[in-house]
C-alpha cells in the first residue's frame, strides 16, 4: 500500500495521469493541461480565417472591418485638404498586399501557407482583386488633388506585374510605385518603409495619410499626420 501511495505522488508530481494502480485505486487521475493544450489546432485557426473573410462566423466580418478602416481615412483626408496651407503638396501612401489588392485567392491556393515561388507567379499574373474601401479612397485624394504613392515590399522584379494589377482594377494615374530594390532585399519591412517614407517627404511632399494592413507599414519615422491599420489575421510581417 505504501509503495502504491508513493508512486502515485511521484507520477502526480511530473503530470502524468495514471489510469489504474491496483484495485484500491480505480479513480482515474488526469493531469494539468500542458500550457500547448491552450493553442487553438491549425484546422481550426484556417476555419476561422475563412469564416472571417466570409463574413459568416461570430468573430466578425472582414469587408466590413476594411470598409470602416477605409472610412475613417477618407473622413480625415477630407478635414485635413480642406485645411491645406498655400502651395502645400500632401501626399497619401498605400501599402499593396491586402491594403489595396486582395492575395486571398493565392491564400486559399497555398492553405494559408508562403511560398515565394507560388506567390510570384500570382502577382506577375496580375489577377489580384482591388480592396473596394481603398479604391474609394484612392479616388477621393485625386478628387482632393492629394499625391498618392503606392510603397510596396514587392520587388522591383515584380512592378511590371503590380502595375499591370493596379491599373486593371481601376488604379491610374497615382505618382509613384515604390518597390523593393535589391540593395534593400535584407531590410526589415519596417526599415525599409521608413526610409521610402523619408524619401517622399524629401521631395517636399507632406505625409498626412499612411494605410497599411502592418504595423510595420506604419511606424517609424517620418510617420503620416494619420495612420490607419487595416485587419490581416492572414500573416505578419515585422
């Protein structure tokens, strides 16, 4: 009996679960959950991600998170030209990937993994939909006659492409497309943003409005008069 009690204090105390010591012990013992058991599985976080882009689920809808993000940049790009100093040149500047062009379709494609060869071939095919909310706000800062620039981590291998997209789905006549230089292929995407971020505002353009869908799209100096952070629970990017 005394071996059995201090066994059982020694399985108890390492969190295994013993399921039958002798007849005297019939209870089963479960352990502690391991702090793991606490993650959702794979499966599941993919169900969720597809319920939230489909507007189906509890946890939200994705367009309508877009379309209010794309809102509230548009009301304060409106309030902010209308109080533009003489001879002011403002300037708004659009991240690509899931700001201005939708990549779900490619996601689904990959399971909602990365591959860089895949994802290549998907931006050079130039079929990525337009982000309904951005497109409206395109159109408003040339209405305003605010300078747009478009500041991708895209490569330069993949402007031709990217051109080809922004244009199909109704994106014309903005100032600039910004893509990644090799020189700056080692950069983190916030370093490299940045720096572009300067470089416009060199040019004596002021940043008054930033739209991504990363922090790293957005922080940094300089830093827009007003950033606006769209939902990705799809990947992230430091």
């Amino acid at each position: 009996m005394k071996k059995y009690s201090v066994l059982l204090a020694i399985i108890l105390s390492i969190g295994f679960a013993p399921l039958h010591i002798g007849a005297q012990h019939q209870a089963a013992t479960v352990s502690a959950l391991a702090p793991g058991e606490r993650i959702a599985n794979l499966d599941t976080l993919k169900s969720q991600l597809k319920q939230y882009h489909e507007c189906t689920c509890k946890c939200g809808c994705y367009a309508h998170d877009l379309d209010l993000q794309a809102d509230r940049a548009i009301a304060f790009l409106r309030a902010r030209a209308a109080h533009r100093r003489s001879q002011e040149r403002l300037a708004v500047v659009l991240d690509i990937d899931e700001t201005t062009l939708s990549n779900y379709e490619q996601f689904l494609r990959s399971d909602f993994g990365y591959d860089g060869k895949a994802f290549a071939v998907w931006v050079d095919s130039a079929k990525a939909p337009a982000i309904p909310g951005t497109l409206r706000l395109f159109k408003e800062a040339q209405r305003l006659g605010v300078s747009v620039f478009f500041l991708t981590g895209r490569a330069d291998a993949q402007r031709t492409g990217t051109e080809q997209n922004l244009h199909a789905q109704g994106f014309q006549d903005w100032q600039q497309l910004i893509t990644r230089p090799p020189a700056q292929a080692s950069e983190t995407a916030l370093k490299y943003k940045y720096t572009a971020r300067a470089a416009i505002a060199a040019q004596g353009y002021t940043l008054v409005l930033n739209v991504g869908d990363q922090w790293s799209d957005l922080k940094g100096k300089p830093e827009a008069e007003f950033s606006v952070k769209y939902p990705d629970p799809f990947y992230f990017i430091p």
